[in-house]
C-alpha cells in the first residue's frame, strides 16, 4: 500500500503543520502516513482530502485489481 499525501501537500505548498491546522488532524498523523505511506482511516483521509481539496483517490490510490 502507499499514499500521495506528501507529494499532493507539496504541490500545495503546504507544511505538515498548516495540513494538520487545515484537517484537524495532528501533524504526528501526517508525519506517519507520510513516512509509512498507509491508508488511514476513512475519516482522517476525508478530512486530510478536503483541506487538499483532491479526492480521496487522488490521495490514497486503492489497487481494485486484487
């Protein structure tokens, strides 16, 4: 599994913690999806999502082939 939060956060030039004051997710949060590049949980995507103004694909790409 893998995310696009750090390169979709950077395109809006957009630190961990202005994405954190943004979504209401804390910026520890971020940092540990960034790092790990795992798929959050449906709320804290959503929320990381809407402060990107992207959708939720965009972000987290879900493989449906499996």
């Amino acid at each position: 599994m893998y995310n696009l939060l750090y390169v979709n956060r950077h395109r809006r030039r957009m630190t961990q913690a202005q994405l954190a004051a943004c979504s209401g997710v804390s910026r520890g949060t971020i940092c540990d999806l960034e790092r790990t590049g795992r798929i959050p949980s449906i709320a804290v995507g959503v929320r990381l999502c809407r402060a990107l103004d992207c959708s939720f694909e965009e972000v987290f790409p879900i493989d449906l082939s499996m």
